[in-house]
C-alpha cells in the first residue's frame, strides 16, 4: 500500500515577507486546477458531482469558501517551504511583463 513520504518541512518558518507570494501561489494554484477542470468539460454547479462533472469550485479565487482557499494555501506554503529546505533563497527581483 502506497504511503506518501513528503519532505519534512516542519523546521522551516516562511518568513512574513513571503505570506503575499504564498497568497499569489495559491490563487494561481486554484487558477490551474480550474483550467484542467474546465478542460476536462466541467462546469459549475451548487454541489459536487463526479458523474455529471459539476463542481461548486469553479468560481473565481477569492469567491471560493476559506476551506477551500486554505488547501491551496497549505500547497503554496508547503511547496515554498520545499523550497527552503533544500537551501534555495527566494529574493524579489524586477517583474516581468
């Protein structure tokens, strides 16, 4: 039976200055899961349904529930966490367009 073995991340604090690009991560965390979604033909819909491919999710980021943002949150902080774990910095350079 399989039994996930993710990296242990529980030493690393993300420190403040990162919490905005988290948030950034996860809104876009939620915009690639909603494009394969909508590429697989589902649609919006009050309650889920896997057989009729209809999901209350399919709404914009900050219209979904907290639940449902912190999952996206908890993948964005995990994955940056990741991150710092195995020695990379996260700096802020120039935005590209």
């Amino acid at each position: 039976m399989y039994q996930p073995k993710p990296a242990d991340t529980s030493h690393v604090q993300l420190p403040r200055e990162l919490e905005a690009l988290m948030e950034q991560i996860a809104r876009n965390v939620h915009e690639n899961w909603s494009a394969g979604r909508l590429a697989e033909g589902w649609t919006y819909g009050a309650v889920r349904d896997d057989e009729k491919k209809t999901t209350p999710c399919l709404v914009p980021y900050d219209e979904l529930p907290e639940e449902e943002k912190d999952y996206d949150r908890t993948t964005a902080a995990q994955t940056l966490k990741l991150i710092l774990a195995l020695g990379y910095r996260i700096e802020k350079g120039e935005q590209s367009e």
